[in-house]
C-alpha cells in the first residue's frame, strides 16, 4: 500500500510549481492555469486523506472547490476580456495603472 | 510492488506535465500539457477509490474550465505572445519563494499523524456505491453548503455577462 505521506509530497510539489508559475510568469492567461494547478494540488491532498482517513468529508470539499474554481474561472476570464479590451494587453507587467 | 510502480508513474507524469504547463511559452501548448495533467490526476483519484470526484475531474475541469481556457487564448493575439519574454524580470525571487515554501511543507509532512479512521471504509462503499455514499452525505449533512454552491455559480454567471459585456457607449 503507498504511504499517505506519497501523496501529501506529490501534493506539495505540484502547489510549489504553481506558486512558481503564479509568481513568475508574464502572461495572465499562464497565471490563471497555474491557480488552477495549485486548487488541484489541494483536491490531491484532500481526496488522499480521506482515502486513509476513511471518512467522505475530504470528498465533499473537493466538490465544492472544483464548483469555486469554475466560478472563478469565469470570472477571471471576463476579468481579461474587460482588460484586454482597454489595455490591449495581457502582459501583468504592462499593466500599473495603480501605481502611485 | 505494483501500486507504488502505479503511483509513481502517476506522480512522476502530474510532476513533469505541471512543469511544462508553466514553462512553455505557446499559451495552447500549455493548456493541451494540462488536459494530459488533469486527466492523469483524475486516474489518481481513481487509484484512491474516488470514482465520482474522476468523473468530475475530467467533466468539470478537462471539459468545461479548459475549453473556456482555449477560447480565451483563441480570442487573443498569439503572434507577439511568442516573441516577448515569457517570465518577469525577477523570476528568481518567484522561484526562490516557491522553493522555501516546499521546504517548509516538507519538513512538516514527516510529523503528521492521521487521526481516528472514520465509517467510510471500503468495504462500506463497496456496498454502498460510492456516488450513493457521497450524494447522500452531501444531500443531508452539507445541505446548506451544497445550496450556497449553486448561489456561488449563480453569482459568477450574472458577473461573467456583466463585466464582459461591452459598453453602449463604445
């Protein structure tokens, strides 16, 4: 049987890939995908528990975050229409108009 | 033997495809590598006994929030994407915090202890079927929480028409 602790390490580098992605890259488009990744690194980490645990609850969870993760993907992405409209531009860097 | 040979296909393939999806410089490229990835997480789920949560996996997420993710790169310009730098100026800082921050999980994963195992065992979902056994939980203890999901989706779909919707006046 693979230990619990497989999928928590699994779980773990595939969230740091995404703060990695979340952080660095120029591309808001790339951005939006790497928050996806780090909510399924959770779903991992959520589903493995409540395999070992024994207990559904962790699965419950999980249906609710894939349900805010579609209504934040729709969200984000009119969010990107409504910029890329004005800004001409998905650039995060080329957008600072809040800047003071 | 053969589980851990299963796991770390599965694990090695969600780690490479996770690093392609956030390395490449084509925006298409980078969703296709995350089809691969999700469908690769959803055969993990499968491996964990989650049947339902797959099959929602590959819907919800390889079926609707992709394919919103493709339109919105076919609506944009692709040409000068390939051109520019595809990372900040100070990626170093991102990868240096990135890096920290796995440490930090990594030296806590060693000292986690499971606690007591719940009712859900696998013989009682064998019996009960699974999507049985989760509709049933969600449809009475997570009631309320299940109806403000519905509020939540309800919510973006009137705030996606609103914010993407262009102006009278232009």
């Amino acid at each position: 049987m693979v230990p619990l602790n497989w999928y928590l390490i699994l779980s773990a580098a595939v969230f740091m890939i995404g703060v990695f992605g979340f952080l660095t890259r120029r591309n808001i488009i790339i951005i939006f995908m790497s928050v996806e990744l780090m909510l399924n690194a959770v779903n991992i980490s959520l589903v493995a528990f409540s395999h070992y645990l024994q207990d559904m609850r962790g699965q419950i969870l999980v249906i609710f975050i894939i349900t805010v993760a579609a209504a934040e993907a729709a969200i984000g992405f009119a969010i990107i229409i409504a910029l890329f409209r004005n800004k001409d531009t998905v650039h995060v860097d080329e957008m600072d108009e809040m800047k003071g | 033997m053969l589980p851990e040979l299963f796991f770390g296909y599965y694990a090695s393939a969600i780690v490479i495809f996770s690093l392609l999806v956030v390395t490449r410089s084509n925006p298409v490229h980078s969703i296709m590598w995350m089809l691969l990835l999700f469908f690769h997480i959803a055969g993990l789920y499968l491996f964990l006994n989650a049947e339902f949560i797959a099959a929602i996996q590959v819907i919800v997420y390889a079926g609707a929030i992709l394919v919103l993710f493709l339109f919105v790169v076919l609506l944009l310009n692709l040409r000068e994407e390939l051109k520019v730098k595809k990372f900040i100026g100070s990626w170093p800082a991102g990868l240096f915090i990135a890096a920290a921050l796995l440490v930090i999980i990594l030296s806590v994963v060693k000292s986690f202890v499971p606690g007591p195992a719940g009712k859900y065992s696998i013989e009682f979902i064998k019996q009960e079927t699974h999507t049985k056994a989760l509709g049933t939980l969600l449809y009475t203890d997570y009631l309320f929480p299940f109806e403000i999901a519905s509020l939540v989706l309800l919510v973006a779909i009137i705030g996606a028409i609103v914010l993407a919707k262009r102006k009278k006046g232009n």
